[in-house]
C-alpha cells in the first residue's frame, strides 16, 4: 500500500495536541546528529489518516541563525525519511500500530545528504527493531 515514495501533507505531524502528547509522553534516543523522540501508545483515532507514521521534522534557530540554513537541513531529512521510510511503514502495518515522530537535528555544522540519509536508516531500523521488540 505504500510503496510510492512520497511525503505529503497528511503524513506530517502538525496537531498540536498530538505534538504535546509526543513530547510529554515519548521515548527518546540520540544518534548523532538527530536525537529522536516516539510515541506509539495513543488514540489512534487522533490521528484521521491513513498513514502508519506522523513525522515532526526540526532543526534549532540556535545553532542555525539563517532561515536558509535550517531549510535545506528539513528537505535533506524529508528527502531521505522519504525515500526509506518503506519498511518501517510494513513493519508498523503489519503490527497494527501508529506512530508519532519526531526528528531534532542538533548538529552545528551543514551535513551532506549521505550522512543525512545513512543516519536516518539506522533511525528507522532501530524503530523498526523497537516495534518488533514490542508486544501487542
């Protein structure tokens, strides 16, 4: 079901209940230069679509003063989320579950597309790791 590569409006998180309840009530874990924060135990009714994952996508204006900056930080992460996100949406599909992400850049210097892209794949097998771990 969700093997185009796309990113659209839906599939980012935007709510601000749904962001205060990531915030309060999730997990967190850092792999350098992302620290990662997750939430997979809420309403699933909050969410209204059809996509396993809801992604919250930052970067800080205190290390990065230029708008410019932290832009091209978001589209190198939305880029790369979106080109591999498939397997973790099989695998949350597979367990019937939803799930709140959110990404927080806190490195101080530029990255390049290919750390950017090889961090956000050991992200998302550590989530995928994580669900599996789980039970229902």
């Amino acid at each position: 079901m969700y093997n185009k590569q796309t990113f659209k409006k839906s599939e980012k998180l935007c709510h601000k209940r749904l962001i205060q309840k990531l915030f309060s009530h999730g997990k967190s874990f850092y792999d350098y230069p992302f620290k990662v924060i997750y939430c997979y135990d809420f309403d699933p009714q909050q969410l209204m679509n059809n996509y396993p994952v809801r992604v919250l996508l930052t970067v800080s204006k205190k290390h990065f003063k230029k708008a410019v900056d932290r832009n091209r930080i978001k589209r190198l992460m939305r880029e790369s989320y979106r080109k591999n996100k498939s397997q973790l949406y099989q695998t949350l599909d597979g367990k019937n579950k939803k799930l709140l992400l959110s990404f927080i850049f806190t490195g101080r210097e530029l990255p390049q597309y290919a750390e950017v892209e090889k961090k956000i794949i050991d992200i998302n097998n550590r989530l995928i790791r994580e669900v599996n771990r789980r039970k229902k």
